[in-house]
C-alpha cells in the first residue's frame, strides 16, 4: 500500500491566516478604543472598560452564533462584513468624539451601539474565515492554527497601542489606520476569490468606495479633531496631545490659557495664582526653615514655581507620572511663561515615574511634600488617596515636616473631602484641613498632615497675589454647610472615595 503525503497549505489558506492576524489586531484596537475614550470622557477607568469589553464580548457571541445562517459564497459574505468592520470600526473614535462636543446627551447611546455592531461584526469574522479554510484542513488543525494567529494579532495590538500607537498617531488616526487594515483585507479576499465571487465588480467599487472614506477621513482628522474640541472646550486648542496616560488640551481664551487633562480643567491662567499659592504657602512658610520638596503630581510646574520663592530651597524633586506633562511645561514657550521657567531651575529634578511607587522605595526624607493630583475620578487615581499611600508618604517625610493634599470642594463633594481627612488621619498623621475660593473650580479644599501642630507662620514670602496673613487665618474655618460629616477610611481594599465623588459631583453634572 503507498502511503501519500498529505499537502501542504495551499497560498490561500496561508493568506487567511494572515488575514486572521490582522482581523485580531483590528477587533481589538476598536475595543480598546472605545475603552479609552469612554475612560477620558466618562472617567472611572475600571469601570468603563469593564462595561465596555463586557459588551463587545456579548457582541462577539451575537455574531459567532449569527454566522450559522451565512451558508452560501462565504468568501462574499466574509469580504462584506470586512469592509462594515473598516468603516465602522475605523470611523469609531472620529464619530464618538464629534457626539460628545455636539450631542453629549446620546454619547453613551452611541458609544455602547457601535461597540455592539463592531463586536457583532467581528465576531462574524473567524468563524466565516474558519469554515473558508475547513475545506482544507482537519478541524483540530484548523482551530489550532486559527487561535494561534487570533492571539498572536491581539498580543501585538495590545502592546503597540499604549506605547506607540496613541502617542504617535492620536484615537481618531489610530482608528482610521486600523479600519484602512481592515479594508485592506477586503481587497486581499477580492484578490484571492475573484473566481467565486458574483457581482465582482459591486464588490470591487465596494473596496475602492470604503478605502477612499476612510482616506479622506485620515485627510480631515486633524481638522475634525479640532472642529470637536473647539465645540466642547469654546475656547480656541492652542494644544492637544493624547499620550499614554491622558488626553492633554491647552485653550486660549479672553481670560487666558487653560489646561484640561481628559476633559477635566485642572487650571486657569486668570486665577491659578490662588489655588497654588493656597496649595504651598500655608505649609511652607509655616515650616520655618525647608531645605528638600517633593511635588507628587503638579507637572504643570506651577506649584514649583511658588516653591522657588524660597531661597533656602536647595532642592525639588517633581514626580509625575506622565513625561510628556513635564516636557510641555518645559519646552513650551506659552507654558513656561506660566510657571516662569520652573521646571528649568538647577535645584528641580523631575523623576517621571508612578508617586506610588516611588514613595515605595528607599530614598530621600523631605521637609515639606506637595501632593498635587488630579481628583480621584477613577481608580488609578484613587489608590493616590488611600491609607496606604499616606503611611508611604509618611515614611519619606521628616519628623517636622509637612505635607499638604488637594483635596476637591468640601461644598459640592463634603464627604468626599473628609473622607480624605479621616484616611490621613488613621496613619496616625495629624489633619488639618482649609480651603479657598478659586473663581474657576469655586470652593476649593486642602489638608495639611503633619506629626506636629499646624502654626499660623509669622510672614510670608514676597511676590504673593492673593494671600495675606489675615486671609490664610479665614482659609481654615469651616462654615456649617462644609463642617465635618462621619465617614470611612479610604483603602485600597475598597476604594470608598471614587464611588463618594462620582455621587457627589454626579448629581452637579446631571
């Protein structure tokens, strides 16, 4: 009997595979879209891109079990839903982004409706590609192969989307890239079925139908992106900068530049001046004599710059997170203006690294430690506001030191402002909480924590615009609508804090 070697894999199965490669990476890159601009625009990170890869899952499952009743020319169908993948997939952050400065009241109706479709599609994907490519191998081949190049493309996208893909290309261009990939293996399918497919030249205008929206959308993406953020910001973008952290916009307006970071204002040029001064002086001048600062947060060099009005400052290390926050404040003529070439100063060091993390270290102890963060809108930022943080913090701060936390409205978010107080306090540090009215955030809230007793200082540095002695006196009494409620320790087991203000200042927002 003459045994016959089985034949290899025939050029078409090969190019499927490919094109496996590139439908996982594709799937994927719309997921984790739609995951980040709902995290940027909706906040709560954890909470958004659970809901968000929930739903494409269930989608994938609605289309798998839809692909049961495509039967006859699989390879038309699977080309069709190719190029429904590019331009919905592709035109995803583009469209999201342009309903949520246009019509923000349908952004989530929009948002979980074209993950829905896109998922459903995608989930059609494999398995036509699966049973194009059962008419030549067995079925445990088959779905080992399969799987293989499935993962592969997600390993590769997952990767390249954080480190190089946003920070290079931006959400809109990165999608519209992806979709011209996918549509790029529309045209593959057309190439390789050309003799099963009826209707060659439908399907062939089609392809060159859907690559032409897409460039011409990859041609205006700079301009749309701007139309929509000069809608939802009203003022004119001198900036805008995704990087692999956050979205970072600068606005220009009558009352000056302002900068938002995922939406959210972190400050105005017309009344900064109050809030840094308020978030440094009362903790430095009441110091005496600070040597070493650290600045956890505060990229923006503003409250280092109100730290350089000491000379007995010898040095300032600035941690944040993000490299290109501290490279703008830096390099950027409009931005060092503001904080008058802090981030320059020889005594500044900028380690661009998690504050986390670093407290975690062994490494120097600080007189004096701003702590500067955004509010806690998700939980990546509230682990900043936990009890374990504070005892890391404590740890890198000298016995007669102080360190200060901005600490949101004790008006609009009260229990969220004292549960702060209450988790500083159950390290064992002493807290003594203040606020201040800035024009564009309203009341605004701070708590000093120390191991010795806050004292009014005597005076204060020259060059200040806003506070006086008198004035820092009023800054820490409480009326009655802010005065102290009952609350819990915020811990990293339970994160009570973002849950708190998402609540609290849901109810101004809606």
């Amino acid at each position: 009997m003459t045994n016959v070697k089985a034949a290899g894999p025939r050029p078409i199965d090969v190019a499927l595979l490919a094109s496996v490669f590139v439908i996982a990476a594709c799937g994927l890159l719309y997921e984790l879209s739609a995951g980040a601009l709902a995290s940027y625009l909706l906040g709560d990170s954890v909470l958004q891109f659970s809901t968000i890869i929930g739903t494409y899952l269930f989608a994938m499952g609605i289309g798998s079990w839809l692909s049961r009743y495509f039967e006859d020319q699989l390879p038309a169908h699977f080309l069709r839903v190719e190029l429904m993948v590019a331009l919905v997939g592709g035109a995803l952050p583009a469209v999201l982004f342009l309903a949520n400065a246009y019509a923000p009241g349908a952004f989530r109706l929009l948002l979980y409706g074209m993950v829905l479709l896109v998922g459903a599609l995608v989930g059609l994907e494999i398995p036509l590609v699966m049973r194009i490519l059962k008419r030549n191998a067995s079925l445990k081949d088959l779905v080992s192969q399969v799987l293989t190049f499935d993962y592969l493309g997600a390993l590769a996208v997952s990767l390249a989307f954080p480190i190089l893909l946003v920070p290079k290309l931006g959400l809109v261009r990165t999608g519209l890239l992806f979709g011209f990939m996918n549509a790029a293996v529309a045209v593959w399918a057309l190439l390789l079925f050309r003799n099963e497919l009826r209707h060659l030249r439908a399907h062939a205008w089609a392809c060159v139908s859907v690559m032409l929206a897409l460039a011409g959308g990859t041609w205006g993406a700079d301009h749309l992106t701007r139309l929509a953020d000069e809608h939802f910001y009203q003022d004119r973008i001198v900036l805008s900068s995704a990087t692999a952290y956050q979205r970072i916009v600068v606005t220009q307006g009558r009352q000056g530049a302002r900068l938002y970071l995922n939406g959210n204002l972190q400050f105005a040029q017309s009344d900064e001046y109050r809030y840094h001064e308020a978030l440094v002086h009362p903790a430095m001048a009441a110091h005496g004599a600070p040597r070493k600062v650290a600045v956890l947060g505060g990229g923006d060099g503003m409250a280092v710059r109100e730290l350089l009005k000491y000379p007995g400052v010898e040095a300032v290390t600035l941690v944040e997170l993000d490299p290109a926050m501290t490279g703008l404040f830096k390099d950027n003529a409009m931005m060092r203006a503001l904080n008058r070439d802090a981030l320059r100063d020889p005594r500044v060091k900028i380690v661009n690294t998690d504050a986390f993390q670093w407290l975690q270290q062994d490494g120097d102890i600080f007189d004096v430690i701003i702590v500067d963060f955004p509010d806690p809108t998700n939980f990546a930022i509230g682990k900043l506001f936990t009890n374990s943080f504070y005892a890391l913090l404590d740890k890198r701060l000298a016995a007669s030191g102080y360190a200060v936390v901005q600490t949101t409205s004790p008006l609009i978010a009260r229990q969220s402002f004292w549960t702060v107080v209450q988790t500083v306090e159950s390290v064992g540090l002493r807290a003594t909480p203040y606020h201040v009215h800035v024009p564009s955030f309203g009341e605004w809230g701070f708590v000093l924590a120390s191991h010795r007793p806050w004292r009014e200082p005597a005076d204060l540095p020259p060059g200040m615009r806003f506070l006086t002695g008198p004035t820092l006196r009023l800054m820490f009494d409480f009326p009655l609508d802010m005065a102290r409620v009952p609350t819990e320790v915020n811990r990293l087991s339970n994160q009570v804090l973002v849950n708190t203000y998402e609540r609290e200042w849901g109810k101004v927002e809606h």
